[in-house]
C-alpha cells in the first residue's frame, strides 16, 4: 500500500489559488489612508495575479485595510485590500492585496492556462536549436 504524504504548506496555497501568480516587477501606486491622510506611493509589484497582487511599500498599511492599486502603464485604478503582511526589507514591507474583484485584465498580460502545471516547464540547458543565418538573397 502506499504512503500517504501530508502537503506541504507551499503545495497547500498552491491548492486554494483561485489563479495563477506570474512573477513580474510592474510599476503601481499604491494609494490609501493613513489615518486621516491620503497617501501614494509608487512602487512595484512581486507578483500579479488576476485577483491581486504582491507589492513592496513603504508607508505603513494594515491587515484589512481598503487601499487602490493604480497600474501606471493603462491609469487604471482598482480598490483593493491588504490581505497579507509580510517581511520588512530596507523600509519597506511586502503586502498581499486582493481586488474587490477579479480582474485579470487589468495587468495586461497574458496568464498561464488553469490547468498549467509549472513543474512541467521546459528547463533551460536542454537541447538548443542551432542559430543558422538565412542566406543573403541573389542579385
């Protein structure tokens, strides 16, 4: 009989992703309130996926807080809220936020298909085509 393997945590989220995350450093504001002051920030993203993404930000946000995400490359702003702290690095702390709705457009890329297994990607160092310049045409 075989064994049975507990997952392990990564396995586990992967599970309850409802989209996959392509990692991809894309410029956003980040706009908000603290306390009673507006904030925004430029910044960049970790990760994007089509219900939010993984930014760095120096201005302090907490757990639930409602915020906006603004792609700087379409003006495009969507509401969010931080689901997520994580490590502080050099003054800025990552933060996991999610769109009030899914939006996967709003990055403008395109996503990997639902049933992508990314353990299934072509690894580089396999065999490698020959570049062969085409001939230069007769006159």
């Amino acid at each position: 009989m075989a064994e049975m393997k507990a997952p392990t945590p990564a396995e586990t989220s992967s599970d309850r992703r409802r989209s996959h995350r392509v990692n991809i450093s894309m410029p956003v504001l980040v706009r908000g309130k603290r306390g009673t002051q507006p904030f925004e920030e430029e910044a960049q993203t970790i990760s994007v996926s089509a219900h939010g993404c993984m930014v760095r930000v120096a201005t302090p946000v907490a757990r639930n807080q409602e915020i906006a995400i603004v792609n700087t490359k379409t003006a495009e702003e969507l509401p969010c809220t931080v689901t997520f702290l994580g490590q502080k690095d050099n003054g800025k702390t990552e933060i996991g936020v999610e769109f009030a709705e899914a939006s996967p457009l709003f990055w403008r890329i395109a996503f990997p298909p639902v049933d992508w297994d990314p353990s299934e990607r072509k690894r580089s160092g396999g065999p490698r085509l020959a570049y062969k310049p085409l001939p230069k045409p007769q006159r």
